[in-house]
C-alpha cells in the first residue's frame, strides 16, 4: 500500500469541499470542511479533525474496508444544514454505528447525535495536565500513516517538532519510546501494535475513536508524575 502526503497553504476564511467520496483520509488542521452535494460516500479509515465542519449533504453513505475500522468526525464547530432543509440521512449496508463515531464538545445535532461518544474532558480521573497529556498522546499516534508490511510510521523528525516542542509534549514521546510503543528505525519512528495493546489497552483505531481505558490512564498518570518530578 502506497502513502502519499501533501503540504498545502490555506487562507483562514478558506473551505475544502468535498461532494463525492472520501476513502482512507486523515485530515487534522484547523480549516473548514464542508460535505455538500446530493450524495457522499466516506470510507473507513477517515479521520476529519478540523476547526469547523459543515454538513451540507442530503445523504451520507459510511462504508468500511476493514471491520473494526471507523470513520471519525472530530471538528471545533459541526453546522448539519442541506438545502433541502431535512436532516440529512446516514446509511451503511451493515450497522452504520459500529463504523461512525462523532467527537465533539457540544451539543451534537440529529442523526449524528446517536454516533457521538462521551467528551472525555469530562471523565473525573483526568487532572488538566493528563487532559494536556491525553492530547499531547493522541495527536502523536494519529498521525502515523501506512508505511510498509502493514506497519504504521511516521517521520521522526516531523513527530519530535510538532509534538516535543513543549515538555508535557516530550514526556509523552519519552514513555511511547521507554515502553516501546514506538521505537526508531533509522528517520523514522514505527509503531508496535503488540506494545501498544499491552500498555495503552487499545488498538490503533481505539487511538482515533478516543476509548479511554484504565491502561491509557495509568500511562498519562506517569507522564505527568515525570513532568512533576523534574519541576
């Protein structure tokens, strides 16, 4: 499987529309996003974190290529308003639920609001310096692509100056490494599913589709244990 990246430059007032397919994108930038057109298909594995999305679309169809894949709606801001003035429908030939998950802060509109999932920002064991964590955590892990043999990489680099700027941001690289999470093959950093599932109690897609197990919990508590240590 080939993976190919693109770097493109957009004005703040700016709009990336799409009207026909989506198929095993990830998307996360602060930009508007809008659906629009009669029909859209959205295949699994998708990812749209985005500062504001708009649903414009009379009907989406989610397919998935793989059974525990998910498509991922996570925007800032989420307008549902078609033309037609209905709410759009969402249909899938199994059980659309099982493959769309909705992230969002606020109050989410009919019929995503039977695929959102519990704000995690609200769960009593995250401090606000795990909560950072978390973040800091899954912004990492999601953006490892397919590289090859069906192993997840990412460019070292680009991970250690997005991600290891800030000091919460570098603990949560330190532990994914220390606990082989992720370890470096020469430029590049390669996720470990094996560790992954042992440490962090959660696949990949679980990282995605923000579960929130006691493993992940006991990870962020360490991280934030060593932030406190070294102040």
């Amino acid at each position: 499987m080939t993976s190919y990246e693109y770097k493109v430059n957009f004005k703040e007032d700016e709009e990336i529309v799409f009207t026909s397919s989506m198929s095993d994108i990830t998307i996360d930038a602060p930009i508007t996003l809008r659906l629009a057109g009669n029909k859209i298909d959205i295949t699994s594995p998708t990812y749209l974190c985005c500062k504001k999305i708009k649903i414009c679309v009379d009907e989406i169809n989610i397919c998935n290529r793989e059974p525990e894949s998910k498509v991922v709606i996570e925007p800032d801001e989420m307008i549902v308003a078609t033309d037609t003035g209905n709410y759009p429908t969402i249909c899938n030939n199994e059980k659309v639920g099982n493959h769309l998950v909705v992230i969002y802060p606020g109050r989410v509109e009919y019929p995503f609001s039977q695929y959102a999932v519990e704000d995690y920002k609200k769960n009593a064991r995250l401090t606000p310096e795990m909560r950072d964590a978390y973040q800091k955590l899954r912004r990492t892990l999601i953006m490892f692509r397919s590289h090859s043999k069906g192993k997840l990489a990412k460019i070292k680099a680009k991970i250690d100056n997005r991600i290891g700027k800030t000091d919460i941001g570098k603990k949560v690289i330190d532990s994914l490494l220390k606990k082989n999470i992720i370890y470096q093959d020469k430029q590049m950093y390669i996720i470990n599913n094996t560790a992954m599932d042992k440490f962090l109690g959660v696949k990949f897609d679980g990282i995605r589709t923000c579960v929130m197990s006691d493993a992940i919990l006991l990870f962020l508590e360490d991280c934030c244990k060593k932030k406190e240590d070294k102040c």
